[in-house]
C-alpha cells in the first residue's frame, strides 16, 4: 500500500493507494479526496515541476514513493496556453479562477450526501465550540499550529461530548457520536488518521465502542449515576494480528528426512553461507513450531545457531513478510519519522528523562548528559514518551521512563552478562547495549528466554529493528507496558496488520499528527 501525498489549489491531501494500482485508481481517488466531478480531466506534475504521463505514473509513485504530487485541471492549462509569460507559479495561482471554473453552469457539480454530511458535522462541531467557554482556543490553536495539543484535545472533547448532552441526553445514538467524530477531522482535518477506514476511529470507533468520545461518554454517564446502567455495544471481533497470527498454510509441508538432515548440519556447521541456505530451507518448519504451544520454548534448543550466525532473525522475518516490509523501518526513520517525533515530543512534560533525552535525540550533548543515548535510541525512547503505558491486566501503571528497561538496558563490556540475565524475568525480548557508556555501544544483543541473540548491525536503529521483527519470528507477545509503542512501530511504520489490529486512540492520534 502507498501513501501519496497530493496538492489540489491550497489544499494537500494523503491519497491512499493499493499495490499494483492503475492511473484510473489514482485519478478516481483524486476525484474523491478532492470533490471533483467525474469528468474533470487533470494534469499531474511532480516536485521537481515535470509532467508525468499516464503510462509512467506508477513508475514514479514506485521509484520515488515520498513524491508529493500536483494536480491541475486542463482547463486551467489551456486558459494560460496563449500567455507569452505563463509559468508553473501561474499554473499554481489559479485557485480563485478555478473556483468560479466549478461553478460554470455548464455542468454542474451536485454534491454528494457524504459531502453533505461531513459539511454538516462541522459545521456542528465549529457552533458547539463557538458557543461555549474554551472552544475559541481549540480553534485559535489549531489555527496556530496546524494540530492540537493533548491538553487541547481533551478540551475539544470535553466541549463536544458537554454539547452532545446537552442536545441528544446521556445515551446518544450510534449516529450521533459518529457525527461528532467526523466533525471534528472534518474542522481539522490534520487530526484525521490516514490509516484507519474513516479517518475518526480515534475520536469514535463505533465498531469497538472505544475512541476519546466514547470514553468521555462513560465517565460523564458514570458520574451521573444513573440507576440503570448503559448499554454497552458488543465489541466486534477482531481478526488475528500481530506476532501472534501463524502465517504459514498447514499445506506448506517439509519432507521429515529432509528436515532433519537440515537441524542436523545446522547443529554442527560454522559456514555462514550455507547456514542461511539451511535455515531458508527449514523456515516453515520453524514457524509452525514457535505457534505450537508445545514446543515453542524449546526453539533456541532446537535451532541454537541464531545464538551464533547474525542476521537469522531478519532472514526470518523477509521470508515471512518481503524484504520491502523488512526494510521499511530503516529506510523510512530518517525522512518520514525521527524529525516529527522529536518535534512532537517537545510538547511533552518536560523531565529531567525527557530533557535528556530531547538533548540526545538534537545531537547537543555538554558535560551533564555526556553518557546518554545516541540520537536515534533517543528518539525511539521519545516516542515510547509519546505512548505510554496503559494499566493492563498484569501490570499497575508504571511511566514511560520506568519502562524504558523493559526496551533497552545498558551493561558495561566487562559485566557479567549471566548475572543480568538470570535476573530478568518473561519472555518478552529487550536490547541489551553493550559498551564502555551509552553513546558508544560497541555490541547490540537481542535478549530472550536467558539467551543473547548477536544483532546483525552495530546501530541501535538496526538492533530496534530486529528486537521488533524478533516479536514474529518467535511469535512473543509485546510487552503490555510497551502495547502502544509497538502497536504504533507494527501498523504505521511497517504497515503490518494495518485495520486488523487493535489500535488505541493515543496511536491513531499520534499517526494522524505525524503523517499530516
């Protein structure tokens, strides 16, 4: 799947498009984000200002998938094809021109009841805050800014829900919340989740009865204490996801002499070369055997040479995903993520753990925060600030900085590692950093079950990127201090699972911001 980020006159939109697309897929969804009519016939350029042709669109969107494209109806070209001096700032400044073109009488536009309705709840959304205390600084922020604060946020859905009270009662219909939610990205539309199926999920998941509304809902009914208790709407099934899904057909069948000729020679053998050869060739066999409850702790047993050879457990990964899956985090980090997770993270409360690590993820160390992280472990630990841990079944709430150990933990080259190890309890995998202080690790290891599994690469973004894959490759539930965080690394940046996992509003939220 592709996200295309596209410009229309002064508006720029996500366009979101499945692989193998075609260029009547692109100019319909066009259509669509846009509210242009059917037939309008448009001209598609790139950033560099060059036209691209229809034959060679998904070319371009393949090789160059960060390109943000722009869109010009042909008449707006025609109008300037006569103008000695006609340029592509001319071909931009066309918006207000363009906007008596869509209201010739020739052919008019009638809009659709989708359109109507999303004019509608904003409209609602725009009065209820006008009208009451606060609502200006929602707005006046998002003017401002282009986003809203967490604090800002839970202002704007204090309002919404004080206002849906008011107008529909303690118990408003289905329709109702789900008009608020499409209200709000409708205003503001930078909140929206490019992700999810309708874009509000994360203010009003009418499927899971979850989202901020929903939530504000129950605590002003609770608060009420009304004698009969709501309603509360069944929670549709969600899909198999994540680590725990086995992805491997029962049909996908190994020969038994086969295999154990393979587990034979993987036990003894030191070439590397061929080790990779025999771990490909024995992959579904061990994918089905980390699924069965039976034996899926004796895994390390059964294939010691992960503890040995590096690069197995990315090996493992592209065979069950794709090598493109497999090499979205570290291509993606630095030109889409790291720098809005560092901007988004300045609005955190600040902490001396938060301030430390702002200063690392900047690259701006002194004297006092010399032996702090490097700038991308840094950045990855702000966005497990950004999404912090949620009470859970087994846990009390604990706080982003309190779990950080449960992500990484630091040891100096000479501590003894089976020390560390034998006191670590669970299976959830972590980094162990090894080296003389914490911005200079000279070994990055995968810790799981009292073993140290050796990362491929001495990053901390490659040994992250791993310790992630290594969830699915020994099918290991997140560790449920760090659901959020890894929610958000599995559907947004590896695009894994995406509408089939469990997603709570603070991930949607923080896609929305960082994505628009």
């Amino acid at each position: 799947m592709l996200l295309i980020k596209v410009r229309y006159q002064d508006s720029r939109k996500f366009i979101r498009l499945q692989d193998g697309f075609t260029f009547a897929d692109f100019v319909n969804e066009v259509h669509n984000r846009f509210c242009l009519p059917p037939e309008t016939n448009l001209h598609i350029y790139d950033d560099t200002e060059t036209e691209i042709d229809e034959d060679i669109l998904q070319d371009v969107l393949n090789a160059r998938p960060d390109t943000s494209l722009t869109i010009v109806r042909r008449e707006n070209i025609e109008m300037l094809s006569d103008a000695s001096s006609s340029s592509w700032t001319d071909i931009l400044s066309l918006s207000h021109s363009s906007y008596e073109l869509d209201q010739m009488p020739e052919r008019p536009y009638k809009k659709s009841k989708t359109d109507d309705a999303a004019a509608d709840a904003k409209e609602m959304v725009r009065s209820a805050l006008k009208q009451t205390s606060g609502g200006d600084a929602v707005l006046a922020e998002y003017s401002s800014k282009n986003t809203l604060s967490s604090e800002m946020r839970r202002v704007l859905v204090n309002i919404l829900v004080g206002h849906m009270v008011e107008m529909h009662g303690r118990i408003p219909t289905r329709n109702q919340k789900e008009q608020y939610a499409l209200g709000v990205v409708t205003l503001f539309p930078s909140l929206k989740d490019p992700f999810s199926k309708k874009g509000y999920e994360h203010f009003y998941d009418a499927d899971g009865g979850t989202g901020y509304i929903a939530w504000r809902l129950k605590t002003v009914q609770r608060n009420a204490k009304k004698r009969n208790k709501p309603s509360i709407s069944k929670r549709s099934e969600i899909g198999l996801s994540g680590p725990s899904w086995n992805r491997c057909s029962s049909s996908e069948q190994q020969d038994e002499d086969t295999l154990r000729e393979a587990i034979a020679f993987l036990t003894h053998s030191t070439d590397e070369s061929q080790i990779l050869l025999k771990m490909r060739e024995t992959f579904h066999y061990r994918h089905r055997l980390v699924h069965d409850p039976n034996k899926t702790t004796d895994i390390l047993k059964t294939f010691p040479t992960f503890l040995n050879t590096k690069g197995l457990v990315n090996q493992d990964f592209s065979l069950l995903f794709s090598p493109e899956t497999s090499s979205k985090l570290l291509e993606m980090w630095d030109t889409t993520f790291k720098a809005k997770i560092i901007e988004e993270a300045i609005g955190l409360t600040s902490t001396a753990v938060v301030r430390s690590l702002l200063l690392s993820a900047n690259n701006q160390r002194d004297s006092e925060h010399c032996s702090d992280w490097d700038s991308d472990m840094a950045t990855l630990l702000l966005l497990l600030h950004l999404l912090p841990p949620s009470p859970g079944k087994k846990v009390s709430k604990i706080s982003a900085s309190d779990a950080i150990n449960r992500l990484v933990v630091y040891q100096k080259s000479r501590t003894s590692f089976e020390q560390h190890l034998q006191q670590r309890e669970g299976r959830q995998p972590y980094i162990l950093a090894v080296g003389r202080n914490r911005d200079h690790i000279e070994h990055f290891y995968i810790a799981l079950d009292k073993n140290l599994i050796p990362c491929q690469s001495d990053t901390s973004l490659s040994a992250f990127d791993e310790l992630f894959k290594a969830h699915f490759v020994f099918n290991l539930a997140y560790d449920e201090a760090l659901l959020h965080f890894y929610t958000f690394i599995q559907t947004t940046i590896y695009m894994v699972d995406v509408g089939k996992t469990k997603e709570s509003p603070r991930v949607k939220e923080l896609r929305a911001k960082l994505l628009n």
